[in-house]
C-alpha cells in the first residue's frame, strides 16, 4: 500500500488506452453502417482508408512525439492527447461526408498515438521496479474493458432498424473528458523527467506522493545516475559477511565496504573478489554453448537464475532484518539520530557511519560508501519486509570514492546483486550475525563512474544537504547522435524488432474486422434461433470475446512481475501459433457450416485471450524499460512509429487479403510471423523482471560494449 500513489497514478493514466480500446471496438462495428450509407462495398480501399486513418494520425504524430516529450514532459503529452480524443469524437458525430469523417479518424489518431506511445514510457517511469510490470499490463486491461463497453453499445445499437454509426463514434468525446480531468489535476509529471531537467524539489515532490513516504533520497540517487550511462563500466564480485571491527584482531582491509543494518551494532563488510564475476562468466559460456543467442539475454538471466537459486534475496531481507528475538532499543531515537547524521544509533561514532544519501541509501566508512536503507528503520516488523528492496528487484545502490585525483569527491556507484555460490550457505545476509561466524554471501556489482560529487569544501553530502545536482548532460537537448551508442542501439534492435513481429502476427488486423471475420464464418447460425441477426451476432460475439480477454489479462498481470515478460512470451506465442493453424484448418477442411462457425469462434477468442496474456502488454513493457532515461522519449517514439506503420499495413491490406487469398491464407502468414517470433524472443529477448531501469540500462550498455570489444 505504500506505493499505491502510483497504482493511482498507473490507472488514470491508462484511461488513455481505454479510449484506444473503445475507438477499436466501435470503427469496428460502426464501418458495417458507413458501408452501406456510402455506398463502399465495391471500393474497400476506401473502407481500408476509414478504419486506418486513425493509425495514419498515430503514425504521424509518433514521428515527434518522443522528442517533443523529452523536451516539454510527459504529462503535458497526455493532456493533448485528451483533448484530441474529444475533438475528434465531436468531428466524427457531426461528419456529414466521407471526407470530414476521414478528418476526424485523422485527429483521433492523434490522440491514440500519443496515448499508446507514452501512457507505457509513464507508468515504468513512475512505477517502483517491483510492480513494474503489473502497472504496465493496466494499458491492455483498459483497453479490453473499453472494446468490451463498446462492442455491448453496438450490440443495442445494432439491434435498432435506425442504429446510428455517426453516434457510436461521437460517444467517444465523454469519456475523453474525464481523461482530461484526470490529466490536468491528478496526474503528476514523471519525477525521471523532472530530475532529467535538473527540477530536483519537485522530482522529490512527486515520488514523495507515489512512495507514500517522505524520504525518497535513496531513489533519487538512482534517478540522477540513471541519467548517464554507457561510460566504462567493470563487472565485479563481492563477498559480504559480519563485520569483525570490534573485534580485538579486527585489521581493516583495502577496499572493503560496509553495511550497516538498523539495529544498533549489527553492520557487515563487502570484500572485493579476485578474478571474474561469474556473471560475467555466465555471459560468455552462453555466447558459447548457445552461439545464436545474445550473450545479453545469458547476462540477464543468470541475474534472475541466481535469485531464483538462493531463495530469498540478500537485500530484501537486508532492509528488515526482522528475526523473532530483535528488538529495536528503547533509546533508538531515529529522527535524532538522523539529524546527527549517524544510521548506526552510536553517537560516539563521529562521521564512519553518517550516511551520503542521508536516510535511506547510503553510510560512508571514511573513503567506502555502501547502501542502507530506510526500512531498515522498521527491523521487527515482518509486515514490511517485502518492501525493503534497496533500489528494487534485490538491487542495493553502494558508493566509493575514487583517486584519480580528476575530480575532488569523485565517487563510482555500485549496483549490488546476490548471487549464489559456496559462501551463501544462509541465503540471507539478515542471518549473518555480528561476531560472524564463517557465513558470508556472494554479490555481484556493477561499478562505474558515479555522477554525484562529494563536497569537501563544504563538509557536506549532496543528498543529505539537498544540494544534489543533475550532471551536465541535462542541458543537452537529445540528440539523434545519442542513438549510436552500443547499449542504445542494442536496445533498439530489441524494441524495434518485438513491435515488428507482435503488429504482423495479426492482431490488429483481427480486431478491427473480427465482425466481418466471424460473420464470414457463420456465427449468425449460432444466433439465428434467437431472431438475432447476423450483423449483432458478430457484435455480441465480439463483445463476450473482449470480456473472456479480462480474467486472462489479470492472469498476465499476476505472472509478469513472477514468471517474468520472456517467459510469458516463449510461453504463449506457442498457443497463439496453435490457434492460428486451428482456425487455418477450419477453413481448409469441408465441414457443415455451425461446425465450421464453432471451431471459428473458439480459435478467435483463443487468439484473442492468448494475446493479451503476452504478446499483448509486453512488447510495451520493454519498450519502456530498456532504454536511457535521457533518450527513452526518443527511443520509444521510434519503436512505437515501427508499431504504427506495422499496424497501418496488416489493417489495410487485411481486406484485400480477405477477399485474394482468403481468411486461410491471411492467418496462414501470420502464424508463419508467430513462429519467428518465438526464435527472436529466445535469442534476442532479455529478462527485464523486477530490474531497476537503471541497471536494465547499465546491462545493455556494458553488454554492448563488450560485444564490440570481443
């Protein structure tokens, strides 16, 4: 409950694909109506042209949405967005000809566009790693919910001798208001935004609402990070067990970093490990033993394999250590404790434990700075426990400084992760205890140069005293050149290639035509009994076919965050690709027409509901998460025009295909499409699940840049 601002702010936000939803559901039905008033049914390229427009409109405002969105924010965006939702809807209610109606589509598409294309950038963006992915199926939830509400209008219009396409569009304009209203005065502007733009108070601000807490100075830390990547990054190895300081034949070691834990006394000590990471290790024996996939997607499981192996993680449970038997002490003071910038609750201790990132990221051990955490402060209270997760997914944000003697108060940060091995025999550091008796864990790290600087002079830390500032680069406008380096360009061949795939695997085509599909398949013989005509029959079947979509949509939700995005896309294309060769077959085999229509119906809502449980909601997922915080606008723009033009294609040429080589034919390529897809996701596709977006970025560039080196 503690990040429910930004299930909030998630929900309104994804009102915006709703209304995507509703437009899809009703084009569809309303198109049967503007045929026959305008006499299209010898020119379906003009029928074509009706249902594409809008994705005409998208395409074209996507060329510049993502810069546009880097420059001025993204909620300003959405607001837009909404408002050509509801000018378009009016437009479309009054046309009085073809021509004003393709006018409307036009503008519609601009507010679908906008809304498909950022709508997922701002929920990963405001979103804690965690529930990441949950928040992101919330597009896809609310956009089924807005076809199922419409295709039901449709239906009862339908069912009138006088049914009114020019009403079922126009009803679009009123609940376009209240994603205006929810625009202007709800929804916040993304705090990776605002701290891209140096606007650090009111970054603090707004994550402030979304975590429900008021110390978010640990987070961000990690935001400003976030905002240069791709530098000289080394992959490193850590062994993390109690710290013996007190202890008489205590010597303190080179390059050591300490943790401390919430509870008086308890602190541990992470000592460096000679030789390669056996992440990195892990990389290079997938690049050989599987020698066609990505060693990225082997760098980025082995995260995963390795959390999966040890059970629980070591820095979940590092910010509770919640055991039966502690306590915290009666004189513990937290918030004087604060203010003498001590974390330890010694106050003999002058400045080895005073935190960098004042409350919750990070203590300084005289020239090592490693992470502590605010929920630290909650030990004993196990109801907390699976919210302490550092910087999310298991990810612990640590610093040290440097020597090179370039910049006074250099730092590099450090991106701690667990991994198993020998020395993790506990499984959890919050088992270690302070004498220690031998236990230790192995973490991996990621360390490069940091973009905050200490500030001797002044004898302050830039978070603690509020002086943190934004790096250089936030003055720079993003630039085209930006999207040459490795990590960039690694994630683009990823994100372009997904949104390629997931348009002509055929889903948009099935959507906007699923009534003339399963009305060429018969289903008005499964109604007919029912004096129900054809036409409402395919409406009515549309409708319980966006409503069965729901409960697989929350199965989607409840599993993305768990079973993780690759998994759930090897784990559906194949039952796509399955429903596809059903429906093929049902067309090619002779059969008695309600067979026919049975076996037609039910491989559509499989399609449909299989859909949306991966193949769905995920390539935007990933889309969103995979790319710097600096170019992400830009970056998203470009996978989301490839989504566009992939959309305008299978939508315009799904007719002529219906009417050439028939239904068999066009579903024959794309289950052709599906099965490629599945090799791409296998070899191309890395694990994103609960990573932060900053370490998700770091992977890709040192990933990239060790490809090109070897």
């Amino acid at each position: 409950m503690s990040d429910r601002g930004a299930v909030y702010v998630a929900i309104a936000a994804a009102i915006g694909n709703m209304l995507q939803g509703w437009d899809n559901a009703t084009i569809a039905g309303a198109v049967l109506y503007i045929k026959k008033e305008f006499h299209l049914e010898t020119q379906p390229t003009i029928e074509g042209l009706i249902v594409a427009m809008s994705l005409i409109g998208a395409t074209v405002i996507t060329t510049f949405s993502g810069s546009v969105a880097d420059a001025i924010g993204r909620r300003p965006m959405l607001v837009i967005s909404s408002v050509f939702y509801f000018i378009s809807g009016l437009v479309m209610f009054w046309s009085p000809n073809v021509y004003v109606l393709l006018v409307a589509r036009l503008l519609d598409g601009f507010g679908i566009g906008l809304a498909v294309t950022l709508v997922p950038l701002y929920i990963s963006e405001t979103a804690p790693s965690d529930i990441r992915g949950l928040l992101n199926t919330l597009p896809q939830f609310t956009g089924s919910i807005g076809m199922c509400l419409a295709y039901t209008m449709v239906f009862f219009m339908s069912l009138k001798s006088d049914a009114s396409w020019r009403l079922m569009l126009g009803v679009l304009s009123l609940p376009s208001i209240a994603y205006f209203i929810l625009a202007v005065f709800f929804l916040p502007e993304s705090p990776r935004w605002l701290v891209s733009k140096g606007k650090m108070d009111e970054a603090r601000m707004v994550l402030q609402a979304l975590r429900g807490k008021e110390d978010v100075s640990g987070e961000m830390a990690l935001l400003v990070e976030g905002l240069e990547v791709g530098g000289e990054t080394s992959v490193e190895e850590y062994v993390i067990n109690a710290d013996n300081e007190l202890s008489e034949d205590h010597v303190e070691e080179k390059d050591e970093i300490k943790l401390y834990g919430a509870e008086e006394g308890q602190s541990w000590v992470a000592k460096p490990v000679r030789g390669q990471s056996s992440l990195f290790m892990a990389s290079r024996q997938g690049s050989v033993v599987a020698h066609m996939m990505d060693p990225m997607v082997t760098l980025f499981g082995s995260v995963h394999e390795k959390q999966n192996e040890t059970g629980s993680m070591i820095f979940p449970n590092f910010g509770s250590m919640f055991h039966g038997d502690q306590h915290k002490p009666d004189n513990w003071d937290v918030e004087s404790n604060h203010e003498k910038g001590n974390l330890s609750g010694d106050e003999t201790d002058d400045n080895v434990k005073s935190p960098l990132l004042s409350r919750n990221s990070t203590g300084v051990d005289k020239d090592m700075i490693a992470p502590v955490s605010r929920s630290m402060l909650n030990a004993g209270q196990p109801s907390e426990a699976n919210s302490a997760m550092g910087i999310g997914g298991g990810w612990q944000l640590a610093y040290r400084k440097t020597e090179d003697g370039k910049k006074a108060g250099g730092l590099q940060r450090i991106y701690l992760h667990q991994e198993g091995g020998a020395e993790s025999r506990r499984g959890s550091i919050a088992s270690l205890p302070v004498a220690g008796d031998g236990d230790a864990v192995r973490a991996s790290a990621l360390v490069s140069r940091s973009v905050l600087c200490l500030d001797d002079t002044m004898g302050q830390n830039p978070i603690q005293s509020g002086l943190i500032k934004a790096p250089p680069s936030t003055k720079d406008a993003t630039s085209w050149a930006d999207l040459s380096e490795p990590g960039v360009k690694q994630a683009l061949i990823v994100g372009v290639g997904i949104q390629i795939l997931q348009q002509f695997s055929g889903i948009n085509g099935v959507l906007y035509y699923t009534p003339q599909i399963l009305e060429q398949a018969g289903v008005g013989i499964l109604l007919s009994n029912m004096g129900i005509g054809s036409e409402s029959a395919s409406f009515l079947i549309s409708g319980v076919t966006t409503l069965l979509m729901l409960p697989s949509i929350g199965v989607a939700m409840k599993l993305i965050d768990v079973a993780g995005r690759r998994m759930l896309l090897l784990a559906t294309l194949p039952v796509l690709l399955a429903s596809l060769i059903v429906l093929v077959l049902s067309n090619v085999i002779e059969m008695d027409s309600v067979s026919h229509a049975v076996i037609s119906t039910i491989s559509v809502v499989v399609y449909f509901c299989t859909f949306v449980m991966g193949f769905g909601p995920i390539p935007n997922t990933l889309c969103s998460e995979i790319f710097p915080t600096r170019v992400r606008g830009l970056c998203i723009a470009i996978c989301a025009l490839t989504f566009w033009i992939g959309d305008i294609i299978v939508t315009y040429t799904l007719p002529v295909l219906l009417t050439t080589i028939g239904l068999a034919g066009a579903f024959g390529i794309y289950a052709i499409v599906c099965t490629i897809s599945w090799f791409f996701v296998y070899f191309r596709v890395p694990e994103t699940k609960g990573m932060p977006l900053e370490v998700i970025t770091e992977f890709f560039a040192m990933g990239a840049a060790n490809k090109k080196t070897n």
